[in-house]
C-alpha cells in the first residue's frame, strides 16, 4: 500500500496540482469501476506517471487478495454446511 499512501500525501499536499487532478480520477475510476481516459496518464510527470502504475499495481493485488477472501468464506460456509447435512444453497457474502 506504498504507492496508495504516497499518493494520498501527494494529494494532500499539493491539492491543486494537475497531477493531484489525474491521480485523483484514477482512483475513482478504480474503486467505481468506472471509465477514464488513459491518455490523461499522459500528463503526468515521470515520478507521478510511476506513482500511477503502483496505484494500479497495488489495487490490483488488493483485488485478487478480495477475491481469495470471498472465496475462502464460501469455502468454509460449504463445509459447514456439508458436516451439517444442510441441504440448503449456499449464499455468498458481500
């Protein structure tokens, strides 16, 4: 989460930088899963251009560690129901 907290400083510290505008989307974009623009990487300068791909990095695992986690569960909640004897559906978690 280096990249994530560097950029939350960034940010925080110069708020009305272009760059703090663009990292800013991406990180919308990401957690809304929602459109951007990848040419406004573009603009960046090259240390914040990097800062952007550990952002991107960083989401990414946090995803695939999201994904292990909800599979885990419903992993374990099938278990219990089959030491059980339950014949109900299992209902994944949020």
């Amino acid at each position: 989460m280096l990249g994530i907290k560097k950029a939350r400083k960034f940010i925080e510290a110069n708020p009305d930088h272009p760059s703090s505008a663009v990292l800013s989307e991406l990180v919308v974009a990401l957690e809304s899963e929602s459109p951007m623009a990848i040419t406004n990487l573009y603009k960046l300068g090259y240390d914040e251009f990097k800062l952007a791909l550990e952002i991107l990095e960083e989401w990414r695992l946090d995803r695939y560690y999201t994904s292990k986690v909800r599979l885990l569960d419903l992993s374990v909640q099938l278990s219990q129901m089959k030491r059980q004897g339950d014949g109900s559906e299992v209902q994944p978690s949020a």
